[in-house]
C-alpha cells in the first residue's frame, strides 16, 4: 500500500517541469503560516485578504487539525490505520523523530538519506 519515501519525494520533485507544482514544507508552515497560505494563495492566482488569510491559518493550526476528523484520519477504518498504535497527527514538533532514534537509528538514517538523496539539487526547508 506504501512505498518509499524517497521515491514519493523524488517523483514530485521530478515533475516540476512537467506539472504546475507549489512545493512547501512542514517545516516552512510551523515557521510562518500565514505567509505559507499567502504564497499558496499567490500560486492559484487569488487575492487573499488578510481575514482570510488568518481564518485559513487558524483552521491550520496544528491543535486544529488534530481534533477535526477531515484532517485527522480518525475516520479511517482501523483495518487500514489503527489509530490506537499511533494517531495519525502526533505532536506537530518539527524534528521530533529525532527523540525517537537511538544514535545508532539517526547515525544509520543519515547515511540512507544521503545516499538516496545525493542526487537531488533541491533545497528542503530541514538542509
């Protein structure tokens, strides 16, 4: 059902040229995302004013996502996501996963990324 991260990441960053794409990360809208919808309204050619930019903020907020069951999985059935192992949104920490790894866990996953990345010329928000 799932696939690699980096082929998901590498497919999309491939299909710039192909494909009117906005790419942002998580990262990028935990450090600013009211600019973040801003942007994202300039990309589909509309005209936010800043009431809506704040009302799309709000509703974005991470406290917000985790408790409206559109943005939370919460209505997944269990067979396909067992909320009860984990829930989908977790804590909305931008590098969390790293109090998860041992040394030897983040030592290994580094050396993976790089390899699987040394290819990419793209700039994510955590580089």
């Amino acid at each position: 059902m799932f696939g690699s991260w980096f082929d998901h990441v590498k497919g999309w960053l491939n299909a710039k040229d192909q494909e009117h794409i906005f790419y942002v990360a998580y990262e990028e809208l935990i450090q600013d995302l009211k600019g973040s919808v801003s942007r994202i309204g300039q990309f589909l050619g509309k005209s936010l004013s800043p009431e809506v930019i704040e009302k799309i903020a709000e509703n974005c907020l991470f406290k917000n996502m985790k408790q409206n069951k559109m943005s939370n999985y919460s209505l997944v059935p269990e067979e396909f996501m067992d909320q009860k192992k984990s829930e989908f949104l977790r804590k909305g920490v931008v590098g969390d996963w790293k109090n998860l790894f041992t040394e030897a866990q983040t030592e290994r996953f580094d050396a993976v990324y790089k390899d699987k990345m040394k290819d990419v010329k793209f700039k994510f928000a955590w580089d």
